[in-house]
C-alpha cells in the first residue's frame, strides 16, 4: 500500500514536466527572453537552450508517466531538478528575483520559491528511488519511441510560437465579451495586464499616458500586490489571483481596447497602440 502511494510521485512530477514543457513551447519568446536576461548573451545559444529544454522536459514527463519504475528515469528527472536548482541559486547570487519560468508562465515564481520547489521534488524522487522494490532497467522502446515523437512535436511548436502562442486558450479574444472575472464600470476603455517585474511592460508606459491624457479610461490589472504597483498609480488597478491573471493572458504585457464590453482590438506592439492614440485624438 506504501509503494502504491509512492507511485503517484513520479506521476505527478510528470505531469509537472509535461505541463511547464508545453508552457515553454507555447511561449517560447517570453522563456527566451527569461535566459537573455539570466547572462546568456549568445542568440543562437539561448534558441538552442530553448528548444532542448522543451525536449528534455516532454520526453521525461511522458517516460515518468509510462515508465515510472525505471531507474534511468528517476536518475535522469533527479538530474534535471539539480541543473534547475543550481541555475536558481546561480542566478539568485547574482542579484535577481524572478526565476527564468522554470515552471511555466502559469506559474510565476519568485527565484527563493523555485529553489525551495525544486528541492522539494528532489528530495520526493530521492524517497521513491530508496523505496523502489521493483526496478526497469530496461525501457519499452515503443514508449521511447512515443516519448520522442510527442517531444519532437513540441519542439516544433516552440520554433513556431517564438512571436504569438502556438495554440491560444485564453477566453480574451476579439470580438468577444470581456470575462466576468474582469470589472469596470466603463463600456469603453483600455484593459492592460501589466507586471510590475517585467521589464517589457515598462516600455508600455508612455503609450498608456498618452492614452490617458487623451481622457481614455485605462483599466491595469495585476497579478501580486507590489510596492512597484505604483508605477500604474494614474489608472483604475485591479489585482488579480495569480492563477486567472495567467489563464486570461499567459504574459505581459498584453494590453486590449474595449468598446461596448467586447475586445474589439488587441495590440501586438507599441506602434499599434501609438496608431490607435492618433486615431481617438
């Protein structure tokens, strides 16, 4: 009954794996940047990190969930774990705070919170390995061969999505209706989805300015409350569940105009909304 129990922990550090693989592949252009900015200056290193990374991390999750007594799985998972708790601690003496979304975009995480996670799983792997009775030395080369193809096909979605998601899930699209999660007493306005720590949104500012001295009403939401929250101190601001703010837009920033309490446009860049502020003047 105890080892059934055990059993779960590979299974679920699978499903994890398989889970933060296809959030790298999804947003691969926010995972890419997460790595320029951990001191790596190499372009073409960090593609290739990228989409390794996806790799490994596809191919284990499946085999942890398939192949579970294995001992060259479990090894190669414990492995895995080290490499990120040691790029954490790495990163974290050299004075940053945000990890590089080892666990995806759904989960952001400060670099304390990743390490104290991944010893966590470590030390979950270590106890399933000392209690393994029966060991596979050996794989099943159908399951690799599965692992491989759906690893492979992720991949490929990484190197497709580095400027939009590959597959979009997020209910905030044109022409439909704003999610009740989201409240504003304006039919017409401007939805920004703002984080404080990224350094991206604070380009977005002076656009949002412009919009606002022209009287458009600007609706931020975050997902933390932050001392750095003041920066949006001019617009309405609302502070969401970490877990919504991420389902509704997967990254930031990601900024909408609302008419009549529908999307009616979403802009891609800093140009598009300075063309938007030209036409409402």
């Amino acid at each position: 009954m105890f080892f059934q129990l055990l059993n779960i922990i590979p299974i679920f550090l699978g499903l994890i794996l398989l889970y933060t693989a296809s959030s790298k592949a999804n947003f691969s252009k926010p995972f890419f940047n997460h790595l320029r900015r951990s001191g790596f200056e190499s372009i073409q290193l960090c593609s290739l990190l990228v989409l390794i990374v996806v790799f490994i991390e596809s191919t284990l999750g499946f085999l942890l969930i398939l192949s579970f007594k294995s001992s060259l799985v479990i090894s190669l998972t414990l492995l895995l774990f080290c490499i990120f708790t040691l790029s954490s601690i790495y990163n974290k003496k050299r004075g940053l705070i945000n990890s590089c979304s080892c666990y995806g975009q759904m989960l952001p995480l400060s670099i304390d919170q990743s390490i104290k996670i991944n010893v966590f799983y470590m030390l979950s792997l270590i106890v399933y390995r000392v209690n393994l009775i029966e060991v596979q030395t050996k794989i099943n080369d159908d399951i690799i061969l599965y692992a491989g193809a759906f690893s492979i096909f992720l991949v490929f979605c990484t190197s497709r999505s580095s400027q939009k998601p590959f597959f979009n899930l997020s209910p905030l699209q044109v022409n439909k209706k704003v999610p009740s999660v989201i409240s504003s007493n304006n039919k017409n306005y401007i939805l920004a989805f703002m984080n404080p720590d990224c350094e991206d949104c604070i380009k977005w500012l002076k656009s949002l300015k412009n919009l606002h001295n022209q009287k458009m009403k600007i609706l931020v939401l975050v997902a933390k409350e932050s001392p750095k929250n003041r920066l949006f101190y001019k617009y309405d601001l609302q502070v969401l569940k970490p877990l919504y703010y991420y389902w509704l837009v997967y990254e930031s920033p990601s900024i909408f105009y609302i008419k009549e309490s529908k999307i009616s446009q979403k802009f891609d860049n800093i140009d598009s909304i300075e063309s938007f502020s030209k036409i409402i003047k």
